[in-house]
C-alpha cells in the first residue's frame, strides 16, 4: 500500500510544470562565495569531495554550487516507487523515465541561476548515471574530478585495482580528471576511457598544502590515520565490505591502535590523535577495543586525557599540528611529506607477510620511515618524543608517481581543463 501510495504521488508531482519544479529546486542550491566569474558550475559530492573541493572554491576563478544529494535522492523519489531501482543496471524502464525527465529539468536549471554544467568526484557513482547521460544528450557538460586512486604507484595499481574497472560502469559524462599519469594510463590499459576523454591534473588539496606555512608544531604531537582492514583488497570489499571480521589487516590495526594508545598513556605530555574518516560502526568499535587493551582499562576506566579520535577535522589541519604522521595505504603519506613532517608507515603483522602484495608503496625509496615490528614501531615514536628522530628527504619521482603535481597549480591546471571542456560541448564538438 505505501509503494502504490508514493507511486501515484510521484506521478502527480510530476505533472507540475518544469518551470516551477526548477524554481523550487533553484531555492535549495547554495552558493560556495560569490565571484565576478562567468563560469558556474554545480557541485555534486560535496561532502566526498571534502577539501579538494575546498581548494577548488579557494584557487580557480569557477563560482560553485552545491547540487546537494538530497536535492538528487528527491527527483529519483519521483520514478523509485513506479519502477523498480536495479544498481547498475542500464536501460531499464525507471532509467528511461529519470533521464527523459532530467531532459527537461537540466536545462531549465540550468539557465535559470546561469550555471554552465556539473561536476562530480566519482565517475562510476550509479546515483550520476543518468544525470551524466542526459547531461551529454542536452550539450551540458558534466565532468568529473576522480577523487580515488591517488597515493599508490603504478604497478600495484594496476595489479590491484586494473581489472575491476574493467567490470565497473562507464563514465557517461564527457571528460574525467584524475590525479596521477598512472592512474590515467590505467583507465586507459583497460579500456575504460579513450585518451581523449581523460586528463591528468594532480590532486586540488595539495595546493593548500603548497600554500601553507611550514613550522614546527609548538607541543609534541602524533597523528595515527587509521585505515581500512580490507585496503587494496577488492574481492573482499565486495564481499564483506572494508570491514571484514578478522580479516584483512586486521592484526596489523589491532597492534598499531593498541601501542599507539599505549605510548599515549605513557607520555601524558605528548598529544595522540586517531583520525579515521568515520568513527562509528565497526570502525569505532575496533579503535576503542585496540584503546582500551593498550591502554589496560577495565570497567568504567577514562582515556589517557592526551589521546583523542577525531573525524571531523580536515586532514591538513590535523598534519599541521603534528610532528610525526603515522599512515598505511594512505594519500595522507604525502600530504604529511609536503607539510615537512616526519612520516611512519607500519610494514609488519600481514603487511610484511601474508598481505604484502597489497601494499600502495612496494617501494618507498627511503622516503619516511618504516617499522617492520612492533617494536620498532614503538621505538621510532619514542625517538620523535624525544627529538633523536633522524629526518627523512622523499623521493620526487615517488611523489610524481603516486600523487602527481604538488607544486601548487592543480586548481589552475584543472580551472584550464574545465573551460576548455566547457568551450568544446557549447560549440558542439
């Protein structure tokens, strides 16, 4: 009864006129800041785009709108009752009915608040599918900035992540950017996307890493970037998510949780800071239990007032404030090599064993430093507690590799790109 109920609904709502719907959805789309730019474009994927983004609104010229999801999820209301939603699937009678209403609505968005197309962070996101189709059927342009496959080298990106683009849905959209050369010529490899239809322009957030003032922290202070057990293993992942009970990495994020506690219960003076990019779920439960063994808390026992765990605070923010970066599988590595920090990656437990073939840097050419046991992963925090920490000097042609430009002009790189897109799709090229 509630299907047939929000059925007839979506069928009467689509009967008001597109010119009140895009009236109605026009009061919902704000403004990032306003500028002098003729060039405006809808953001789709804010809060996955975080601080590149961010960047994005601080160093080009574009003014932004933010396309919200739930200005999305509300237009998809409209069809998801009368016909059946498959994931993934293409041509499917609620597919046909969603683009032949996008048709209509894009356009009149469009020149309504002047805005010249979209832009996304995830070029197989199924929820863009058919805003990507309609968008190149109307002469709109609808880009994409990939967010992913950034802070891994060649050779294990392609051996890990190769095939499975192979399966993933196509980009209908008309040009993709991505961070690196290899991760360009592996969506080509694959076939994935022609050479044409792909560019490299480096990732947006290192520009604010660029920018920023490099300085010593006041007070000693160590970040910990958690990371997924499941990192680098697709099969997994589609499987039993990134959080597999006991699999993955799973030794490896116990015993780094578990000292990096410890070693915060031991130096009350020193901050500790665990940063995942979402504390909740399985997620949060396995850091608090890492916490409280390492900690040796029982019953109602309070944390060590110096260690915290944070998720809503930007990355570069929390590497300005520290001294040493712990991090594994991780873009964080080189945002951390660019705010001159020391850098520790774990490489024991499955790491340095069962697991190591999913490693992101096989090789990281002495560029941070590397704790092979336990140990030595107590052994190298002590040594920054203490200021004996030798600093490391990174490998430029690892950072070209693994996360392309960081000079500082990815925004203007990717502002040139956009505009000549733009230029391209209104002329009918």
């Amino acid at each position: 009864m509630k299907k047939r109920i929000f059925s007839i609904l979506g069928v009467l709502l689509r009967q008001i006129p597109i010119s009140v719907m895009s009236w109605v959805l026009c009061r919902k789309i704000q403004c990032f800041e306003k500028k002098t730019s003729s060039v405006k474009i809808f953001v789709l994927d804010r809060d996955r785009f975080r601080e590149d983004i961010v960047a994005l609104n601080q160093y080009t010229d574009i003014e932004y709108y933010d396309f919200t999801i739930g200005i999305q999820d509300n237009i998809a209301a409209l069809f998801a009752y009368q016909y059946d939603y498959v994931k993934g699937a293409e041509n499917t009678e609620y597919h046909i009915a969603h683009a032949q209403y996008l048709r209509k609505l894009i356009p009149v968005l469009c020149q309504k608040m002047s805005v010249t197309g979209f832009i996304s962070c995830g070029m197989y996101y199924s929820r863009h599918q058919d805003w990507e189709q309609s968008c190149k059927d109307t002469h709109i342009p609808f880009l994409c900035l990939h967010r992913e496959g950034v802070g891994i080298t060649g050779e294990p990106l392609d051996r890990l992540f190769g095939e499975s683009m192979e399966g993933r849905r196509r980009f209908n959209g008309q040009h993709i950017m991505v961070g690196t050369d290899a991760f360009r010529n592996m969506l080509i490899k694959r076939g994935y996307a022609k050479p044409d239809d792909v560019s490299m322009t480096g990732v947006p957030r290192f520009d604010i890493s660029a920018a920023a003032t490099k300085s010593k922290p006041e007070k000693p202070q160590v970040l910990l970037f958690s990371f997924f057990l499941a990192s680098g293993q697709v099969e997994l992942v589609s499987k039993e998510g990134v959080f597999p009970e006991k699999k993955g990495f799973y030794k490896l994020f116990l015993d780094v949780h578990e000292q990096f506690a410890r070693l915060a219960k031991e130096n009350p003076d020193v901050a500790f800071v665990i940063k995942p990019k979402w504390y909740v779920s399985q997620w949060k439960t396995l850091i608090d239990m890492s916490v409280e063994k390492g900690c040796e808390l029982t019953g109602s026992d309070a944390w060590p007032s110096n260690l915290t765990v944070v998720d809503d605070v930007p990355a570069q923010t929390l590497i300005s404030a520290s001294g040493l970066v712990i991090a594994f599988n991780s873009t964080t590595i080189f945002e951390a090599i660019q705010y001159d920090k020391h850098v520790l990656m774990p490489l024991y437990e499955e790491a340095s064993s069962t697991h190591s073939d999913y490693l992101y840097l096989p090789d990281t050419k002495d560029s941070i430093h590397l704790a092979r046991s336990s140990n030595e992963f107590i052994t190298i925090v002590e040594q920054y507690i203490s200021g004996k920490l030798d600093k490391k000097v990174a490998d430029e042609s690892l950072i070209n590799e693994a996360v392309g430009y960081i000079d500082g002009s990815v925004s203007g790189r990717i502002q040139a790109i956009i505009i000549e897109q733009i230029d391209q799709i209104t002329r009918g090229e």
